[in-house]
C-alpha cells in the first residue's frame, strides 16, 4: 500500500475555512486512500470537515499532507494543487470537485 508524506504551505488568503474545507472533503472522497492533515503534532482525518476546521488553518500555515492507499499518487496531486491555489474564493465548477 502506497503512502505518501508532503508538507504544503496553504496559499489561500482565507486559508481552509468552510466553503475550501468542504471541497477538500469532496476531493478526497473522491479517491480510494485515506487521507490525513497533520499541524502542530495533531492530525485528523481529511476527509471530515469538522476535523479540517478544527486545525485552523490560515494562509501561509504549513501543514503535513498524509494519503495512503491504492489512488495515493493521485490523491496527494490533486489536494496538493488544491491547497496551493492563490484564489480569494473558490468558485463553482472548480475542477477539482
């Protein structure tokens, strides 16, 4: 089982709040693997939304991207890219949802 392990420096102004939190979600959900955040020594699972807000991330906040499982690769790309937008808001028909 594949597993891979990155840090990513969140680039949107608002950081992860509601609306980018419930597309990370989404985006997650789309992949077979498991997927976690990890800031500060704690980690939750990326694929529930009240954990994410939990974290409290802003922009500029590194955070640790964990995804194990079959689709890993293609999971930890496409939150990647995600977290790393530069976008004030998240429009609809975003393509990573």
């Amino acid at each position: 089982m594949e597993r891979i392990e990155q840090e990513i420096i969140i680039k949107n102004p608002h950081g992860l709040h509601a609306r980018p939190a419930a597309m990370f979600v989404q985006i997650g959900n789309r992949f077979d693997c498991s997927v976690w955040l990890e800031k500060d020594g704690e980690v939750v699972d990326g694929k529930s939304i009240i954990n994410l807000l939990s974290l409290g991330l802003n922009q500029g906040k590194s955070v640790k991207l964990i995804v194990e499982g079959q689709d890993a690769q293609s999971a930890a790309q496409a939150i990647k890219e995600f977290l790393e937008q530069n976008k004030d808001e998240v429009k609809r028909g975003c393509r990573f949802c």
